[in-house]
C-alpha cells in the first residue's frame, strides 16, 4: 500500500512585535526540523512571537508492505509572506522561504529502524543539518548508533563550522521493571 499526503497550514496572524528590550530567556533555542514544520511558532517559549502571514507546505508519503514493513518520508517548507526579522541568521528561518526539512523512516522488520532527518540550505541545497540512526535487536538487547551534523549558526562564538558527533549504545528491558542502557558518545 501506498499513501501520498500534500500537507499545507495557513496562518494569519498579526505583525508580532518581539520587543528587543524585554529578556529573551526562554525562546533562544530555535530548532527548526520536521516537527516544527507545521506548528504555529517555532519559539520554544513565550518570550517571543512568531506573526506574520505564513504558509507551511509538505508531502508525506509512506509506503507499507505486506510482511509490515515501511517507509515513511516527509518534506516540507515555510513561506512567511512579511518580511519581518524574527528569527536569527542561520536558524532556516530568516528569510522569507526557509530551508527544506524532511525525515525518512525505514522499517524493514519489527527489529531493525532506519532513520534519517535533513535541513538543506533553500538556495545551494547544501546540508545544515543531518542526522541519521541506525538500530537492531528486540527489547532485551538492541544496539544502536547515531551519527549528527549541525553546521553552526551564531557567528559570535563560532569555534568550527561544523560539529559533528557519533553515538553508540547497547540497551537492554531484561525484565518490566529494570531497564539498562551503555553508552559512548564521541565528539
């Protein structure tokens, strides 16, 4: 079976008026990826409000097979139809058209998960964020391993342009109530 979905959300809203003056102190963190894609604000608190008229378009599309495996991809952008600065300098958001989201999931069987999310640079296409995930096994002993890519964005403490980092863990439900989980991530 296939199922191919175009996914768009409107919102109205006024110009916001995020005074400059007032503390920012629970909004900083904007982290824009396929979650957020459609929701009303992409600010994580209510220091600050996204307004403007804007339109938030995507196509999921998923696959599922017989044996119950499946594939399930998104992808999406915004168009904000202002032209207020809102959002920092690299967060996807700064400018009218935002960067391009999207996930692919990949369930081949019950006890192995691919996964991988992307944020690509609207103009050149050039990746700004990866991430990919990688696990096997059932509840009692099931490996995995990460792999993340985040190009930096705030220029005021840039050290590398890019940070990157690989985890792996070994984790293990042995009984209902005791769960362990080992780990080494490297930066």
């Amino acid at each position: 079976q296939q199922i191919l979905e175009p996914i768009a959300m409107l919102s109205v809203a006024p110009s916001a008026s995020n005074n400059r003056v007032l503390p920012n102190e629970d909004s900083l963190d904007v982290e824009f990826d396929e979650t957020s894609l459609f929701l009303p604000s992409r600010y994580t608190g209510v220091d600050r409000l996204e307004g403007g008229t804007r339109v938030a378009y995507g196509v999921r599309h998923g696959i599922i097979g017989d044996n119950g495996s499946r594939l399930d991809m998104l992808l999406g952008q915004i168009y904000r139809f202002s032209d207020e600065d809102t959002f920092h300098e690299g967060s996807g958001l700064n400018d009218n058209a935002s960067d391009i989201v999207g996930r692919i999931n990949f369930r081949p069987r019950s006890w192995f998960d691919l996964n991988y999310g992307v944020r690509l640079d609207k103009d050149d296409f050039s990746f700004t964020r990866q991430e990919a995930l990688g696990a096997f096994g059932n509840k009692y002993l099931r490996p995995h391993v990460s792999y993340s890519f985040l190009k930096q964005t705030n220029s005021s403490t840039l050290v590398k342009e890019f940070v990157e980092e690989i985890s792996y863990n070994v984790s293990s439900n042995f009984t209902d109530n005791w769960f362990l989980n080992f780990g080494h991530l490297q930066a």
